[in-house]
C-alpha cells in the first residue's frame, strides 16, 4: 500500500501581515519561514491578501511622507533651503519594496468565478460576509479571499493539509469557540475538513510546530566555536559587502570582520533540535586605496543568525550596517599595517577572519 506525501501549506489572510516593518523582523514569520525550510512547508497567501496589503501599505506611507513634508516645510522657515532639502522616497519606493517581500509567498490567484460568487455571498449576507447593524452588508473582499483557498485546498486532493491563519475570528471564528473554523466554512470543505486546520493568530501556529525554550548566554567561546565550525564571520562579511556601495575614486583591497557580542533572543524546539535567533553584533572594517595612498572605513552592524541544530545555519540577515568612523587617507608601509597587525583577523582577498577581532 502506497504511502501518502502529504503537503503541508500554511496560507495568510491579509490582518496577520505586518502593516509596518519587514517580515523578517516579525519573530513569528521569522520562525515559520525557519520551519518552513527544515520541513519543506509552503507559505502562500491569496491574491486578494497581495491587492489588500499593498493597499493598505500605499496609504499608511502616504500619510508618514505628507507629515514628513509638512514637517520638512515648516522647518524650512528656520533653516536655508539646503539644509533641509534631502531625498524622500515615494509611496511607489514603498510599494515596489513591499511587493518584493511579499514575493516570499506563493500566490493563490482568485478564479473569476470565485470573484463573481464573493460578491453574491456579500448581497447574500453569506459567511464570512454578513450584515452590519446599518442593514448593509460587508465581507465581498473576506469572501475572495476564502473561496481561493478552499479552491486551492480541496483541488489538493487527499494530500493536501492547509493551515489558515487569520485573527480576522469574527468572520472566520466559530461562534462559540473563535479558536475554531465557524462550522458553515468547515461544512463547504466537506470530506476535505479533517485536513484543514484554522489559526486565529501567528503565535498559535508558531507553538503547534515548536516548543517554546529558554533562552542561553551566549559566551565568547561559543561563539568562537561558530566561527570556527560554521564560517559565520564569514557569512555576515559576505552579506555587509553587498550593503556597501562601490566607489569610482578608490580600490577596494580588502576587508575583516570583528564580531563583539552575541545574544540569543528567541530559541525553539523543533523535530528534537533547538531553533534559536542569534542576534550578533559586529564590526567590518574596509581597507581602500587610492592614488594618495590607503584609507579605512569603519561600518559597526547587527546580523540576525538563525542557527538550527541538525545543519548550522539556517539563514544570516543584517538587520543594520552604519557608517562609524572614516580615516582620512594616509600612507601606510603595507595593507596588512591597515587591516590590523599580522593580518591573522582580515584578509586582503576579502574571506572572513577565523579568530574573533578586538
């Protein structure tokens, strides 16, 4: 008898996206995007939920920018012109950068039909559309978006398990129980209901794939064994290089990286191995030259490291690189003088150190 491969999809309605921020710096999504790659889950969202966010992100940047060219006016009745005259970004900047994390998901497109029948659930006053006290009705965009997914998971077949998560629990929650699908939704799923499973927050999803750990100091001899088994000095160099622009005026001849201190912020037991988010923070330092001679660049930074016990590393991601010091140029008797000594914490080929940095 032929075993089943289930596949596993966790699908977002638009109220549990972050209406501000990155996804990655939401702990919850972090995690389940963590799970998602050690299990080979599939996060998805519905392309109601796309058109919805990016709606609602277009409007909330447009009212910081008007209160931040206001601000930027009434200022300019004490300054000069150019002192306060700098590069905003538009609500388009925004979007373009929001509709790129968005892209992390999968997208469950709307059939026309399913368009058409959301609209009628609405007039209807059909869950999760239903009535206001006014005697109108509302729901056209919440119905859109559960019809795609229960299209998408019935058309899933017996392999097919979906986890719903929306806080959205007064259109989707069960009367008695908001924990629970209301009971007209599970009845459209028909034999496809034991396979669906519905979340009314990210948090309750987060804790029924992982337990909940304490979290460890981190010592420095810790972290020295993760830079010498798992490069992440490496890692981290490798991402704050690309986050550096480039200069016409100077060579880059090399680079090292110092790593100050490491904190675990959050820490998760998954399938028998601990899940947990490093937050480290760290010093590159940036050998140039030009036709005068070489010069330093100091770039002080925290590196979010997901570290997963069964295979290292799960994901590096820089939370921040900022300019800190910039030593005017000056001439210096080798590159190794620069990059710090004998050279034992940098390399002028650009590879991340072995040894923590002072």
């Amino acid at each position: 008898m032929r075993l089943l491969q289930l596949t596993i999809a966790l699908v977002f309605d638009t109220c549990v996206l972050p209406q501000r921020g990155s996804i990655s710096s939401n702990i919850f999504f972090s995690v389940l995007f963590q799970i998602s790659r050690i299990r080979g889950y599939r996060l998805l969202i519905s392309e109601m939920t796309q058109v919805e966010s990016l709606g609602y992100r277009r409007r909330a940047a447009s009212a910081a920018l008007d209160d931040l060219r206001s601000a930027i006016r009434e200022a300019a009745k004490y300054f000069e012109a150019d002192e306060v005259s700098y590069y905003l970004p538009s609500e388009d900047d925004v979007i373009q950068r929001w509709e790129d994390e968005l892209s992390s998901f999968e997208l469950i497109p709307i059939a026309g039909e399913d368009a058409i029948a959301a609209l009628r659930r609405e007039a209807d006053r059909i869950p999760p559309a239903r009535a206001t006290p006014d005697g109108s009705a509302v729901g056209s965009r919440d119905a859109a978006i559960w019809l795609s997914v229960r299209r998408f998971h019935l058309s899933g077949g017996a392999e097919q398990v979906t986890y719903f998560v929306s806080s959205n629990s007064t259109d989707f929650g069960a009367k008695s129980n908001k924990r629970l699908l209301r009971s007209e939704l599970l009845e459209e799923l028909r034999d496809a209901r034991d396979r669906f499973f519905y979340f009314p927050n990210l948090s309750s999803l987060v804790e029924s794939f992982a337990d909940k750990l304490a979290t460890l100091d981190i010592s420095r001899e810790y972290l020295r064994s993760l830079q010498e088994n798992l490069q992440i000095d490496s890692l981290i160099a490798a991402s704050a290089r690309r986050m550096i622009p480039s200069s016409s005026e100077c060579e880059t001849v090399g680079d090292r990286i110092a790593l100050v201190d490491a904190q675990e912020k959050s820490a998760f037991g998954v399938d028998g191995n601990r899940l947990s988010l490093l937050l480290v923070e760290f010093d590159f330092f940036i050998l140039l030259r030009n036709e005068n001679g070489y010069l330093t660049s100091k770039y002080g930074g925290q590196a979010r490291i997901w570290l997963y016990d069964a295979n290292g590393v799960a994901t590096v991601e820089l939370d921040q690189l900022r300019p800190m010091t910039h030593v005017e140029t000056v001439v210096l008797d080798s590159v190794l003088d620069a990059l710090g000594g004998d050279g034992s914490s940098g390399s002028v080929e650009g590879v991340g150190p072995q040894a923590l940095g002072d």
